[in-house]
C-alpha cells in the first residue's frame, strides 16, 4: 500500500499511467428556472426578461483513474450531485467534454456506446425512490442484464450471486421492496448495479439515509466490493468522516466549481482552501471517539447569483479586493493538489 492511501486500501493501487476511465473537461451545466407569477406576467405583456438560468456546475475539470476512489464533497447545493449524473452520463454537459477511457461520451454510438452506459452505474441516496415498488427483488436486478442479453445461463443463478455478492440471502428475491429493511434496500440497490458489470460507480450520498449503525456496514460493503472487483468510485458526500475512511483523493467543490482536490491525507493535513480549512475545522465530541466537523458561518449563496470574483468571498476570513472581482483559477500548487485561491499566487505551476 502507498504512503498516504486509506487504511481500506487493498485493492491495487490506481494506474497513473493509464488514461482517466471518466474524465470531465470544463464540463458545465445549467438548467433553466420555472419562471415566478412576475416574470409570467411580464411576459404576457410583452416584457420578458432573459430566462433565469442556475449554473449547476461551472468549468469543472476532473478525472477518475481506473481503480481510484474520488470523494467528491460539499455544502447541499454545491452541484456535486449534478457533477454525478454528468459523469454517469444520465444529463449531458451544456458545455465541455465527458470522456470515457479517452472518447467523447457524447461522440459514442450503437454498441461502444451502451457499452460506455452499463460501466457506469449509479447508487442513490433513497433506494425506495429509486426501486420499482410494485416488482419482485429478482425482476429488478435481472431486469438490465436480461435486456442486454448479459445472462448466460439460469436467471435465478444470476440473480443469486448478485444479493449473495451483497450480503442478501436470496431466498427473500420473491418479495417486494417495501418488505426489506433501509439497509437491505440499499443493498438490493448495489446488486442491481452490479448485476450489469459495472467499472464506475457513482454513489450519490448512498448512504446519507440510512440509521449510522447500518450505514457502516454499508460502507463496509462498499469497500470490499472495491477490494473484490477492483471497482472505481466516485462518492459524493457531505460527511468528510465518510469520505475521508473511503476514499484515496478528494475534491470539493463550492457553488459549482471545483476549489481543492488532493490526496486524501493530503487534504486532511494540508488543505489550503479557506473553503476546505473551514469544512475541517473539528469539534471533539466529549467523552466519545468520534469526530464532528462545524458548520461554516454564514449562508451558502443562492446558485441563481452567486457572489462575483471568488464565490467563497462573502464567507471567507481571507478575503481581499481582488476575490470579489476576480475568479481564482484551480492550478497545481504541489505535486497532484490542485486549489483555487488568490493567497497561491507565486505557489506551484
Ligand atoms: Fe478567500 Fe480570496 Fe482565496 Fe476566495 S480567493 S478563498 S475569497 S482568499
């Protein structure tokens, strides 16, 4: 195991030389907003005004090396579950680039492309929502790979060794999902994705629903399906606890763009955004082992107009002239540690 990968880390470490199996090129994406009563009125008078757009993700860069576990963390409305289904492949980018092992996802057809579809899979934060409630456990998991002509011999065989793979006992595959316990929902949710052969997961707050005593074993599951399969993750979360047990790099990102990614370590001991710093800072809860991290002091900006300069500059104790007007770019300021903050300057490439 290298120096400075996570204490889970048994599976091979990611091959920095081989090509990124995602990665985002200046990906941004925006989505309209419903226009309120005014703006309806003002349309029907003839006065319409520009359609209010949010820009969800702006200008992000970001790659995933095979075998790799991506962290990827923020405030609630910082884009990062959008920045999931742009890499999942489920929203097209407005603007920029999503490659997959080198290709453009968008430039994919006919086969190469489904092919492309299946490796990436997605696990939601509330598998309820996310499950058939009116089909049989063993439906929904073999569903995808009996479409796709995945299965070679007894659909019952198949579906078997998906909820065993899982830590479900398959005689429960005739019932139904409201008949399984959270956890175990969640679990019906992996085989699913598993039961196409996936090489990515996107795990979006996968486990943020779930009571704490099962959410460790979920992410238990997570980390020896990764050490069994060789799977690549990228994990977005709120709770750097989490991410930090979980993962080999972080990125954070605040109101769309990206502000730090390094080594997980690296983050934990040497984070040089303010943002970062601020999300850090612990609280030790007396008398327990475990670890709390502060809320940061104000508000988070609404999307729909994010501060100018550097978004963070509102909250930040750091702030000058030049962060509100000028937007920090994200440049390298040590080997593999990327941050955007105007306090770099003189610092790294
Ligand atoms: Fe703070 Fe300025 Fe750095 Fe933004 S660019 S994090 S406002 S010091």
């Amino acid at each position: 195991m290298s120096a400075g990968r996570p204490a889970h880390a048994l599976a091979p470490a990611p091959d920095k030389a081989a090509p990124p199996i995602a990665e985002a090129q200046g990906v941004t994406r925006i989505f309209g907003v419903k226009p309120d009563i005014t703006a309806r009125v003002m349309h029907r008078v003839g006065l319409a005004r520009p359609e209010p757009t949010v820009q969800a993700v702006n200008d992000v860069s970001l790659s995933i090396r095979r075998g790799e576990v991506v962290g990827l963390v923020g405030e609630s409305g910082c884009g990062k579950s959008t920045l999931g289904r742009v890499v999942s492949g489920l929203l097209p980018p407005t603007r920029g680039r999503m490659m997959w092992n080198g290709r453009d996802s968008q430039a994919l057809r006919g086969a190469e492309r489904l092919k492309a579809k299946l490796a990436v899979q997605m696990i939601f934060q509330n598998p309820m929502a996310s499950l058939n409630p009116r089909i049989t456990v063993r439906d929904i998991i073999a569903e995808a790979p009996r479409l796709h002509g995945l299965i070679e011999g007894s659909v019952d065989d198949y579906v078997d060794a998906q909820m065993l793979r899982v830590g479900l006992d398959p005689a429960m595959k005739d019932r139904l999902p409201h008949e399984f316990s959270g956890g175990q929902r969640q679990r019906v949710g992996i085989a699913r994705a598993l039961a196409v052969g996936p090489d990515l997961l996107v795990c979006d707050e996968a486990i943020a629903a779930l009571d704490v005593s099962i959410q460790a074993q979920v992410i238990n599951l997570f980390v020896d399906l990764h050490e069994a399969l060789g799977l690549t993750y990228l994990f977005i979360s709120h709770d750097l606890g989490v991410v930090r047990h979980i993962s080999d790099r972080v990125v954070i990102m605040y109101l769309g763009r990206v502000v730090e990614d390094a080594a997980t370590e690296e983050i934990f001991s040497r984070a040089n955004h303010p943002y970062t710093q601020s999300l850090l800072r612990e609280v030790p809860v007396i008398d327990t082992e475990r670890r709390e991290f502060e809320t940061i002091a104000g508000e988070l900006p609404s999307p729909l107009a994010p501060p100018p300069g550097c978004h963070f500059h509102p909250r930040c104790p750091f702030a000058t002239e030049r962060c509100r007007t000028e937007v920090p770019v994200l440049k390298e300021i040590a080997p593999g540690h990327r941050s955007a903050c105007h306090l770099n300057d003189g610092m790294g490439a």
